[in-house]
C-alpha cells in the first residue's frame, strides 16, 4: 500500500496495480515502465510537479504522456500565472512524499492544483504513478480527473 493506492481507494477509483522491477541504475523512469509493461508510451502519463518562478515552491502537477514533454507556457496560461519552472527534485519531492521516479498525483502531502494533458480523454485507461519506482496504476481519466479535482487541457508537446 502507498498513500497514492491508500487515496484511490478512499477516493473508490477503479484501479488496477502493475508491478514490474525498477533497475536502479535507469532515470528515465517513464520509458522504463512503457518497456517493462509493453504500453503504449502516449498511454502512460508521468507526474511533473512546477513551481513559481519566484518563489521556487512546486504550486500545480501536471500529467502528460512519457512520449511528449510539458508546455511550460501552455501550463501557466491554463493556471492563471506568468510563468512556471520545473519544481527542484528536492522541493517536488518535499511537497509530494514520494521519491522522483515515483511521484503520484494520487496521495500527495499537500493537494496541489492539477492538470491532465486532455490526451488523456481519448483513451479508456491511463496509467499513472501508483506511489514508487516499479508500480503504476491504471484508471480512467475522467474519474481521476474527478478524484483530484483537475483540468484537462493540451499542456503536452512532441518531443
């Protein structure tokens, strides 16, 4: 159990678990899952946390797909602020609970603003964090969306 898994049951998400071995010495941690597990990287939604330029505090999570990288402009403009940085490993970690690699949007020390990448919308499942490296969790967008009390909207880009 992980304070991610312990929400989405509180929450009563449908959910399932998907175990696989986490290979300490690999940091990219989303194309691990998509090889261990064989999904479809558009399908499997890292968990980014941001943070004001000013005050270097994490402020929103963002969920986009392993296979796209964050818009930051597009993040701030569907926030409400002027700009936004990438929260510091030690600050993500901090606000989260939970170790980079292994950030859920699920069970965070402190409920932060979310955006889902609106991707999301047009799959049945979508596989997030369940709260460490080597367990993610699937579910549908729309009740985590409703769980977290998060947006959708086109945050993600190509790489």
């Amino acid at each position: 159990m992980t304070p991610a898994t312990v929400a989405a049951k509180i929450a009563k998400l449908a959910f399932n678990l998907h175990e696989y071995h986490h290979d300490k010495d690999v940091h990219d941690f989303g194309n691990e899952v998509t090889e261990k597990l064989g999904l479809d990287p558009h399908q499997v939604f890292k968990t980014l946390m941001v943070a004001e330029s000013a005050t270097g505090a994490p402020v929103a999570v963002a969920l986009v797909p392993v296979s796209q990288q964050l818009n930051l402009k597009a993040l701030a403009k569907t926030l409400g602020l002027k700009k936004l940085n990438m929260a510091s490993i030690n600050e993500a970690q901090k606000s989260s609970g939970y170790l980079v690699g292994g950030i859920s949007a699920l069970g965070q020390k402190k409920q932060l603003k979310t955006v889902i990448d609106a991707s999301a919308a047009s799959f049945d499942l979508i596989y997030i964090s369940a709260g460490k490296r080597g367990l993610q969790m699937s579910l549908n967008a729309n009740e985590l969306a409703k769980a977290l009390r998060a947006q959708f909207a086109a945050i993600a880009t190509a790489e």
